[in-house]
C-alpha cells in the first residue's frame, strides 16, 4: 500500500490533512450554529449549508481554470491565504441579526472562494506525480492514501469542535451560540500547519507545481501527447456522464451534515454506557486503527522483525482498550456533531481492507473498472439509507417528535454508526476511485478544467442536500430516507447503462 510511491505524495497528502482538519471542524458543528445562533428553521439553515458546500465545491472549476494557465502551485497558494482569511471572519461573534448574518456570507464567500483555488488543484498535482511511467499503476492506490489522510484530520475535527465549546462555555463563561466561533478558529490553526507542511517539504513535489500551458518544458510534452480531436471529446463526454452520477451520491452522502445531523440531535440517545460508548471517544478509534493496521503489517511483510513489531502494537492497543473498558466511569454524553467523526474513522481503517480486496481481485484479473466501482458505491449508499429506514419505524415525524417535548422516543446511537459504517463502503468505491479516473482519463491540456468539473458536480450535489433540509419536518423519517435510495438507485442503473462506454475510454 505505501511501498514505492513518490515521496511528494506523502507531503501533499499531510498539507491536505491540515486544511481538511480545519474544514471539518468548522462544518461539523455549522448547520446547528445557524440555528442557534440565528434562530433559523430547517429549511433554511439547509439552504444556506448546502449553497456554501455548493460554492467550496464549484469554485474549484474557476480554480482549475486559473492553475492551468498560472499553474497550480500559485493557486494552492492564494487558496490557503484567502481561507485563512475567511476563518478568521468566521471566528468573531457579531450575534445573531441581519448584519451578522450578512458578514457570516461574506466569510463564507472567502472561504469557498480559497477552497477552490486550493482544493482541486492539489488533487491534479498528486495526479502528475503519476504521469511518471515507473509511478503510473500506483495511481489508484495513491488516492486512496491521499483520500485517507484527508479523513484523518476530519476525524478528530468533531471532537475538537465539540472539546473547544465546551471549554470556552465552562471555563470563559462563552454563550452557547458564541462558543461555535472557537469551533471556526481551530481553522485558522490548522491552516497555519498546512501551509508549513506545503513550504517544508516543497521540494518534493515543485517538479508537478506547473500546468502544461505555464511551464515551456511541460508544454511540449503536453503537445507530444496531445490527443486527436475525437478521442479528447469521448474523453471529456465520459467525464460528464460520471459527473452527472457523482451529483446524486454527494446529495445523499453529505446528508451527513443536515437530516443525519437533525436525526442525532432530534431522536438519538443523548448519553451511551458500557462498550458503546467507547465509541464516542476518538482516541479508543485511533486505537483501533493502529490494530488494524498492525494487523495487515503481519500479512504483509516476511520479516519477523517487522510481525514481531506489529504483534507488540496489537498487544498494546487491546491492552489499553480492555484497561479503559474497565475504568469507565458512568454514562458518557453523546453531542449530535460527534457522529461525524465516524465516517472518516471508518474511511482511515478500511482503506487497507479495500486496497487488500482489490490488489488480490486484480491478481486474479477481477478486479472492477474504476466506472464499475462508483456504481457499485451508489448501491451501497442506498442500502446505508435502507439502514436508517429500519431504524426509524415506529418514530413519529420531526414535527411531531418536536411536539412530545421531554416524552419524546429517541433510539440508540448504533442506527446512526452502522449507517455511517456502510455510507463508509460506498464512499470508498466512489470517491478516491472517481478522482484517479479523472486525472487518468482526462485531456492533458483540460486536467485544471476537468479537476474542477468533478468538484462542479460534487457542487450540485452539495446544493442539492438542501432537499432534505425541505422533507426534515412534517414527513414521515421512512420518506425522507427513501427519497436518497432513489437517487441513489436511478444513478447506479444509468451509471450500469453507460458502462461500456466509460471502459471503454479507461482502459
């Protein structure tokens, strides 16, 4: 898995996990700000979470413009320092009236407008560090370790988002919805660590930092490899149509945010005992990934050094996860925005498990076509709602819920983990799996342009989430559910459908 990539990736990767960190923690804790802090319904705190998602999605297209006549470099650059600026905007409590509200839009416009000039760019220059043939067949497995570090920062983003309140309301004497600008700080930290990640290790990626039209040297070997008219229109046509698929997934997965959000704070168990509610404590999950990993170490390598090694770490983690078992004291509190820290921790663990799945698949030349994998993701994500379907029977409507008060029926936090388990798998086939098809079938002259479609349609997507925001009220939770298995559904059957066309183009 990590053997023989290119030392770049490796910092590129560590840069985006600091960002990431910093996104997440904000985003975390943002749809149940508006709110508080505002005293907005549902819909229209769905509204104005799903048009930032939009634009931190959208813009990377005018990114990806700009980086392939600039260079990407520049752009990760700007994008950083715009960002930053934006969190800080976001960190200064103004109340909650119009004036405020307005310059928490403005904030949210920088920090849209960075992501996009950030984001995607730094995605297509992992994707050149493979243009190098002695690189080229560890391009899906790249993604996948970037995909990883990526949820490594939003994994403990929730908890760092939910700690920092807490103190700045126990110990500074913070109003509850003031305390969420602490949450928006941490990002202004984590951008800080980013960009001297990016700047120490520069020299191990400046080679990929220009596009082909900004570098003389990359523009002739663009031109060597340019492509016939007709073979650059089925290309940039196949991208399309899995961009038309990838709105769906993201609409569904990035419920995560909103209905799933609303589902926790509204109807789940608001404490958990015993071996559940190790789980809510992000360091027992960083245990468990350590044995996971320590786990693959010993199938993975004949030294018995190295298994010898990765046994003690086993051992040591079990050990502290049974001492910490047995000290536990009492009911541990469960926050609503502490679910999402489950996604990336499951993103982290079963990235091994999917890369072990499919290196032995492609030994035995089964393997399934990236194409044939993102249909395959949107599948599972709909079993991930038929999940939440399940666990919703007998519930009333949020309306309703709202209406009972202290009589209200809430159920335990396992619907929302095991949703979040298999949203996970989905993801996975999705994702990392898309990117790498994008920068391995896309023109060589159109990578900025087709980095940023791919983040366009994750836009649409992302706006497309207010949906839920709309159904979240006086409709039953089974209809709510069943409309993201729809979506999900329809897209795989026409991703299904287009198949041999999109194989076609990736081979």
């Amino acid at each position: 898995m990590f053997k023989n990539q290119p030392k770049g990736l490796y910092a590129l990767a560590l840069a985006n996990t600091g960002e990431r960190f910093g996104y997440y923690t904000m985003i975390a804790v943002f749809a149940l700000f508006l709110r508080e802090n505002f005293g907005l319904d549902p819909g229209k705190a769905g509204l104005i979470y799903s048009s930032f998602l939009m634009l931190v999605y959208f813009l990377p297209v005018i990114g990806g413009i700009l980086a392939d006549i600039f260079g990407y470099g520049k752009m990760v650059t700007s994008g950083i320092l715009i960002m930053f600026f934006g969190y800080v905007a976001l960190s200064v409590p103004l109340g909650g009236d119009t004036v405020a509200l307005w310059a928490m839009m403005g904030a949210l416009l920088l920090v849209s407008l960075g992501t996009g000039l950030f984001k995607g760019n730094l995605q297509v220059m992992v994707g050149n560090l493979y243009d190098d043939a002695k690189y080229s067949d560890r391009r899906d497995a790249a993604f996948s370790i970037f995909y990883m570090a990526i949820n490594i920062g939003a994994m403990f983003a929730p908890t760092a988002a939910v700690k920092i309140m807490e103190y700045a309301q126990k110990n500074l004497g913070v109003s509850v919805a003031d305390s969420y600008h602490f949450a928006f700080g941490v990002a202004c930290v984590s951008l800080i660590v980013s960009i001297i990640i990016y700047y120490a290790f520069r020299g191990t990626f400046k080679h990929v930092e220009k596009s082909a039209i900004s570098s003389k040297k990359d523009n002739e070997v663009a031109a060597a490899a340019e492509l016939a008219p007709g073979e650059t229109a089925k290309r940039v046509v196949a991208l399309i149509l899995v961009f038309i698929v990838v709105i769906f997934f993201w609409m569904a997965f990035h419920q995560n945010g909103l209905t799933l959000t609303f589902f926790a704070n509204e109807f789940t168990a608001k404490s958990s005992t015993g071996l559940q509610s190790m789980a809510f404590d992000v360091w027992n999950l960083v245990l468990c990934i350590f044995i996971v990993y320590a786990a693959f170490a010993i199938f993975d390598t004949k030294s018995k050094r190295t298994r010898g090694i990765a046994g003690g770490v086993i051992a040591v983690c079990l050990g502290i996860l049974i001492y910490r078992y047995f000290n536990l004291d009492g009911p541990v509190e469960v926050a609503a925005p502490i679910f999402q820290q489950f996604n990336p921790c499951f993103v982290v663990a079963l990235t091994p498990v999917s890369l072990a799945i499919f290196g032995w698949l492609s030994r035995k030349g089964k393997e399934p076509s990236a194409p044939r994998k993102i249909a395959l993701g949107m599948l599972v994500a709909a079993s991930a709602f038929l999940i939440m379907i399940v666990g919703s029977m007998g519930l009333p409507s949020p309306n309703e819920q709202k209406a009972l008060g202290d009589a209200a029926t809430l159920v335990s936090p396992n619907w929302l983990i095991s949703t979040y388990l298999v949203l996970t798998f989905g993801e996975l086939l999705l994702s990392p799996m898309g990117i790498s098809f994008v920068t391995k079938v896309a023109p060589p002259k159109l990578k900025g342009l087709m980095m940023g479609g791919w983040f366009a349609s994750t836009a649409l997507g992302n706006f497309l989430v207010s949906v839920g925001g709309y159904l979240w009220g006086g409709l039953p939770l089974w209809v709510v559910w069943s409309v993201f298995i729809g979506v999900c559904v329809v897209s795989a059957l026409f991703m299904f459908i287009m198949m041999k066309r999109l194989e076609k183009v990736a081979k």
